[in-house]
C-alpha cells in the first residue's frame, strides 16, 4: 500500500507542477528529438516553467513512453503532466488548406503561397488537376508536397469514378469528364439539380448543340477569377478554344478544379429532354425542352432582375 500511495502522491504532484504558459503557444518536436531536446523546445516557447525541472518530474513519473514527434499546441495553464502525456500521446496540432470545389488552379497557387508555415513555392497547376478538399499539413512542410497530395487525391478519385461511370455518360474519357465537371460546378452550386444541369448538357453534345455556357467565355479572360463586370459581345464571339458560344463541342481543356460530385454528375446525368435552364432568381434554374419555353423563363428571370435593379 505504501509504495502505492507514493505512486499517486508522485503522480499529483507531476500533474500540478511546473507549466507556466500564460496562453496557448504552439511547439515543434523535431523527429529524433531526446526528451531532453524536447524539453529545452518546451522552455524555448514559454511552455514549462524550465527543462530542468519538467526532465525531473518526467523521470519521476511518466518517462518510459516514447514523446513524438511534431508540432503541439500547448493550452494555456497545462501543467508539465498534461504536457508530457501530450507529446507521449502524438496529438499533434493539425493546420488546413482547403480547395473549394471550382476553385481555379490560379487561385489554388495563390492560397497555397499564402498558407502560413508551409515552405517553397508551386507553380499555378494543371487547371482540373487538384481535387477540391482540406487538406492537412504540418508546419515547415514544403508547399509541393501539399499540392502533390491535392492531385493525386484527384488523381485516385477520378480513376474510382471513371471505372463506376454509367453508359449513360456522353464524356469517353476521364479528361472529358474534368472538362464538363468543370462546366456543371461553375454553372449551379445547388446539390439537387447538379445531375440535371450535366443531362442537359449532355443532351447538348449528344445532337451537337452549342453548349453556351458562360463560365467558358470568361475562363480566357480571367483563368476563372471572377469577371466583376458583363461578358462583351466581343468575348461571346472570340473563337478560342474555349468559349462555347463560338463552337459546339467541350472546351479545349477544364475551367477550373470541380469537386467529386460534379464528377460523378457527368458520369451518371439525370435522363432528361432538357436542352435549356435559366437562372430562376432563388439561386437555382428553372429548365425546359423547347426554345419557346425557353425564352418565356428567360423573360421572367429579366423581370427579377430588373425588380431587383440589376437591368
């Protein structure tokens, strides 16, 4: 019972000394790090009151678990016991980026660049090359390895969604699929009508209609940044590679990164005689089979929009 009682009493007091933080600090244990190495990094950061005196109540109690490495958040006012179990437990601090389904690889490069802590430089990559996703990252990894898991994230997915595509699909390989992905994600953000919207393209390049999205005619223009003003006539007409306005057909190449969704949106449509839609002023579309019909919901969208001042 005594050497019990000693055991709790070493262990009360390993949990309440020491650990002088006065607010949460974060601390990179090196791989390899001794825990003598790790307690000079523990000081160094304000998280112990002193490496000496957290190795101390270490090895009273507590020190035969290996500490791991990587970088912990040390929370304000834990005691050199919580800080030990801590770096024993391997509950490392866990950072994100995220890619926003149709976010343009321009705009990937530029959130990876401004990401803290993360180290080198990136390319703007291959427009449909990233799948859309957060991703975790440790401090001091280097941007490349990041983007590197983004594509082969894409990479693994688009192959899994190609082998379960239906018959149904008007695209014949998985690059097609990134193009016209890449056209549904741009053209509704709304969940349950994104089948229907790649139906009615589908249709679309099955009788070899112009597609007439305007999301291709703005992809020259700005790489897929926001166009901030009204596409001109001149942009409508401009014949080059990617508008289609100007030539039936998928675009040259994607538009932009489309999440997994719009993927499996192309490769299993909704059955539909859809050929047209139109903004319905609630966010989503309002479709229709004939150009008659068409026209009408397009009169009723320019109502709105001049009820709301936009015309």
């Amino acid at each position: 019972m005594g050497r019990q009682l000693l055991v709790l009493v070493l262990a009360l007091l390993l949990a309440a000394c020491g650990g002088r933080a006065d607010k949460d600090v974060s601390v990179v244990i090196a791989p390899g790090s001794s825990l003598k190495a790790a307690a000079t990094a523990l000081e160094e950061a304000g998280a112990v009151e002193s490496a000496s005196g957290f190795l101390n109540h270490a090895r009273i109690f507590g020190a035969s678990d290996p500490i791991k490495p990587g970088e912990y958040e040390i929370k304000k006012g834990m005691s050199d016991g919580d800080v030990l179990a801590l770096l024993q437990s391997g509950k490392t601090l866990q950072r994100f980026v995220m890619v926003t389904p149709g976010m343009p690889s321009i705009v990937v490069q530029e959130r990876l660049m401004a990401t803290p802590f993360l180290t080198g430089s990136v390319d703007v990559p291959a427009e449909g090359s990233v799948l859309p996703d957060s991703y975790a990252y440790t401090r001091g990894e280097k941007r490349s390895a990041v983007l590197a898991r983004m594509q082969e994230a894409m990479t693994r997915t688009l192959a899994e969604l190609w082998a379960a595509r239906s018959s149904a699909t008007v695209v014949t390989s998985p690059e097609q699929a990134i193009i016209l992905a890449g056209i549904v994600e741009k053209e509704t953000g709304k969940a349950s009508e994104r089948r229907l919207v790649a139906g009615v393209y589908s249709n679309r390049v099955r009788t070899g209609m112009r597609l007439q999205a305007d999301p291709t005619v703005i992809y020259p223009v700005t790489r897929g940044k926001p166009l901030g003003r009204r596409i001109l006539r001149s942009e409508l007409t401009a014949d080059n590679g990617y508008n289609t306005y100007a030539r039936a057909g998928l675009p040259v190449g994607p538009i932009t990164n489309p999440g997994k969704a719009s993927i499996e949106a192309v490769l299993s449509p909704a059955p539909t005689r859809y050929v047209y839609f139109v903004a319905d002023g609630t966010g989503g579309h309002v479709f229709a089979e004939t150009l008659a019909e068409h026209n009408a919901n397009v009169a009723k969208w320019y109502a709105i929009r001049r009820q709301r001042g936009e015309m």
